[in-house]
C-alpha cells in the first residue's frame, strides 16, 4: 500500500497558490485536494477555507456536479469572522441558483 505524505507546514502558502491556480484552470477538485491537504495540518486556515469553498462551489458551476449541501455547509461553519459566512453564504446560494 502507497502511504501518502502530508503537507509540510511551511509549504502552506505554496500550496494554495497552486489551489487557486487549479482553480482558475477550471480544474476545481484538485485545488479542492490541495485545501484538505492544508486544512489537515492547520484546521484553522482561513485563506485555505474560503478557497475549498469556491472550488466545490466551482465544481457544480463548471462540471454540474452535485456536492453534498450538508458538505458545504459544513465548511461554512469554518469561517470564523461572521462577516464572512455571510458574503460566503449569499455565494453559495447564488452558484446553487446558477447552475
């Protein structure tokens, strides 16, 4: 059995630029990998958070994938700035109405 290797902490930064680039490439569910990659080794990683979200909101814009409501909402619940679940709500709900 392959055992995989975990991020290591001071690649974090790193690695969510190439989060956001695999977005930005339409390729949302390995920047989705990438964030649960950082979010295993820093729970609390806001940046990291916020663009799991985009990619699974991505995921059912670009490829009509139906991601688990229950799951989105579960990562809402990460951002801690009240501000933020808000504004990430409203947008969760506008890609839902999109797609």
């Amino acid at each position: 059995m392959i055992e995989l290797k975990t991020l290591h902490p001071e690649s974090v930064d790193r690695a969510l630029e190439k989060a956001e680039q695999y977005r930005l490439l339409n390729v949302p569910r390995l920047a989705e990998s990438i964030c649960l990659d950082i979010l295993e080794i820093q729970p609390d990683h806001q940046p990291a958070t916020i663009t799991l979200l985009l990619a699974l909101t991505d995921q059912f814009l670009n490829d009509g994938v139906e991601v688990s409501r229950t799951k989105v909402e579960e990562v809402l619940s990460r951002l801690t700035e009240p501000y933020d679940q808000a504004y990430y709500h409203g947008l969760v709900l506008e890609r839902r109405a999109i797609a």
